[in-house]
C-alpha cells in the first residue's frame, strides 16, 4: 500500500540547488531527505525507507557514480534513483543508467519536467508495490 506522502532523499552538495529542489518538492507533498555527503547518503539509506532517490553524480568524497554501486548492496536497492547533475556528457549517462539510474535529468532543471518524472517514478513503485 503506497504512503500518503512520499519521501524522496535529495543528494545534492549545492545548497541553492537542494534547496530550490525541497522547495520544488515539498509544494507537491512530498516529504524531503537532503544531504549532500555520499556516505551519509548510504547510512541514511540504512535507518529510513525512501521511495525515491535524486542523485548529483558531482559529490564530495564519495561521486554519484560509487554511491550507485554501493547502493546496489543495500535493503532498498528497488528504490529508483534519478540522477540530476550538471554532465552532459554522453559516457556519463550510459553509466549512471549501467549503475541502476533509471533517469537521467540535466541542469539546470525545468520544475515541471522534473516533477512528472518524479510522479511516474513514484506510480511505477506503487503499482509494483500493490502486485
């Protein structure tokens, strides 16, 4: 059965950035996580269940890109994670989505496309919950 509001972890170490994406987010109901650490990402990930996942690939100590493999190891590896980053480059897409992304949004971000990717994801978990 879906939650009555979702919770997104938001991993993004600019601040402007994470916070125009909480902002975003919470005026459509849903209930935001921000770090902007890997690592804490991972522990976060441990301690509460999300049901979506918005990645910046560009990260401090741990990049996106490790943060994807090592969260293919953990409880909620179903949980879809939605890479937003500032590379454009080809390459980086084939590997986000190799690593388990299953989008991949470019910055800077249009609000409204990123708001319909985040309710198709949410409705794809959903129906896969309720089977």
């Amino acid at each position: 059965m879906p939650r009555l509001q979702p919770v997104v972890l938001v991993i993004e170490d600019d601040e402007l950035v994470s916070l125009s994406l909480r902002s975003l987010l919470e005026r459509h109901r849903i209930k935001v996580v921000v770090t902007s650490d890997g690592h804490e990402a991972l522990e976060l990930v441990d301690r509460i269940q999300f049901d979506l996942i918005l990645l910046d690939l560009m990260l401090p100590e741990l990049n996106g890109f490790q943060f994807l493999r090592a969260f293919q190891h953990t409880d909620q590896e179903d949980v879809p994670v939605v890479v937003v980053t500032s590379r454009t480059d080809p390459v980086n897409h084939f590997w986000a989505r190799r690593l388990g992304a299953v989008e991949y949004i470019e910055k800077p971000v249009d609000g409204d496309y990123l708001i319909e990717v985040v309710d198709r994801c949410l409705r794809q978990r959903d129906d896969r919950a309720a089977l």
